[in-house]
C-alpha cells in the first residue's frame, strides 16, 4: 500500500476533544502534495495519526455552510 502523505497547512479551529486526548478539527490539509482542502477528522494528540474524516472543496464548504444555515438548531433540543 502506498504512504499516504499529508500536510496541514492551515490550523482552522478545534469542534471537540474526546477523553483520549483525540480533537475533531477543521485544517486546511494538503494530501498527496495536492492542493489543500478543508478537512474534518479526528486527529491525536501530536497529528501523526488520524481518524476517517471529509475533505471538502471551497465550493463545497460554502454550499454547507448555507445549509447550516438554514438549520433551527433549537429544534434538536
């Protein structure tokens, strides 16, 4: 199986952190040498290991940050 490479090149925010020290963070990440894209996953505490997460284009980040928009978050209470 070929290394997978990547690079966070921009630390956007943190959403959580799980009892084993885990945070589920939104990066700019670069994978393979590509251009970089948003990312959502879990990572550890020293990023060198990872969770499955989404990578998302700046077309798509904006398409989902309209549909959050529209979410009445005082409905899942």
């Amino acid at each position: 199986m070929a290394e997978l490479k990547y690079e966070i090149t921009e630390k956007i925010g943190v959403l959580s952190e799980n009892a084993k020290g885990w945070t589920k963070e939104l990066n700019m990440v670069s994978w393979n040498e590509h251009e970089p894209k948003y990312d959502i996953r879990e990572w550890s505490p020293d990023h060198s290991r990872m969770g499955k997460g989404v990578t998302l284009s700046a077309d798509e980040l904006a398409e989902l940050k309209e549909l959050l928009a529209g979410i009445d978050l005082d409905s899942f209470e």
